[in-house]
C-alpha cells in the first residue's frame, strides 16, 4: 500500500498497490474494503506486479508523485526492498501497533489520529 506522505494530513492521499488475482479483487471490492483509499492500482488490471519497478512508476505517473514523498508500506521484504531503491520510502509491515509507531514519528501523525 502506498501513502503519499506530507506535514499536512489533509493533504495526505492513501491508495492500494496490490499484488492480486481476479478472485481476490472481486472478494475485496464486495467487502467495499478497496473504497477506503483514494485510488485503486491492481496488478490484475494493470498487467505487472511488485517487486516489478514499472509496478511503482506507472503509479507514480499516474498520481503525479516523486518517490521522496511517497511510502509503500508491505508486507514482503523484496516489495519493501524494491520501492527503496526507486527512492521511496518503505515501511515492512509487521503488526498495527509498529506501524502506528512509524507513522506517528515519520510523518509527525498522532497515534490516535484516523490517519495512523
């Protein structure tokens, strides 16, 4: 998942980056989970996966972002792993409570924020 990242968090843009199969994508739109973000980039439909880096370009195009103010957070190391050498930020997603943590110091976002 990507997170463009900016001290203003009404300026914060949130969109899925995911790696996934039709049946999968069907399964996460009924539960109206891919309706929490702003934009929806799905490997199925855009015919490359991460760790691909034409994956993470084509999404920065498209949301006109620079890697330096962009942050995947994943669950894979190699995705994690990836989007850093293109420059952007990466967090490997471990449990609620870290990531809460690292958005709190990182992006200056209160743990008890709707963002974090």
């Amino acid at each position: 998942m990507f997170r463009t990242v900016t001290s203003d968090v009404s300026a914060v843009s949130s969109f899925v980056a995911n790696s996934t199969s039709d049946s999968h994508y069907v399964s996460l739109t009924e539960m109206e989970w891919y309706g929490l973000f702003d934009a929806l980039y799905v490997s199925n439909k855009m015919g490359v996966a991460k760790p691909a880096l034409e994956f993470y370009e084509r999404i920065l195009t498209a949301e006109s972002c620079t890697p330096d103010e962009t942050l995947l957070i994943d669950d894979t190391e190699g995705n994690v792993a990836s989007a850093e050498a293109m420059g952007l930020h990466g967090i490997l997603f471990s449990d609620v409570n870290n990531l809460r943590e690292w958005l709190a110091a990182y992006a200056s976002i209160p743990p008890d924020s709707p963002w974090s």
